[in-house]
C-alpha cells in the first residue's frame, strides 16, 4: 500500500450516529483524495482493538496512527481532518 493519508471509521451496524456521519466522512475524503476505509465492527482485522464507541475514526498519515476519535459531530471531524491531514475543503 502507497504512503497515502487514510481514514478509517469503525461502524457498528445498528449505530444511527454511523450512518448519519458516513456520507459526510466519505465526501470530505473524496474531495481531497483521501482513502476512506469503512470496517465493521463485526468483521475488523485482528490488529484492530474493539472500540469503546462509534463511530470511531482512525487518522493515519504515512502508515503511522496520528489519532483516534469517536463521535458524529461533523464539525469535530472537519477541524480533526485539518489537524492530521493539514487541508479540506
């Protein structure tokens, strides 16, 4: 895999918060190409620790984890983005 920015959210499927937040993660991913990773919680890899709440977000830049956060507030998750991928839209 490329050294690319990811985002990688955690989903449980019956979360309303996952759902609701989901189209708004993916779009702000696309508009500054950044790779979108959806897991299910009922099927992460075994490196992946179980999270506490979700949706959980994981940031990686270069293959290295720059942070965690769960929540659904879209506003978090823009100024979230700016802090570990330095730009969106």
């Amino acid at each position: 895999m490329e050294d690319e920015n990811q985002l990688i959210m955690i989903t449980a499927e019956a979360c309303g918060y996952c759902r609701y937040i989901y189209p708004h993660a993916k779009e702000l991913c696309d508009d500054v190409h950044i790779m979108f990773i959806l897991l299910d919680c009922d099927n992460l890899p075994s490196a992946f620790e179980y999270p506490d709440a979700f949706p959980t977000f994981i940031f990686r830049v270069n293959k290295s984890i720059t942070e965690t956060w769960a929540g659904s507030n879209l506003d978090k998750l823009k100024e979230k983005m700016q802090l570990n991928f330095g730009y969106i839209k």
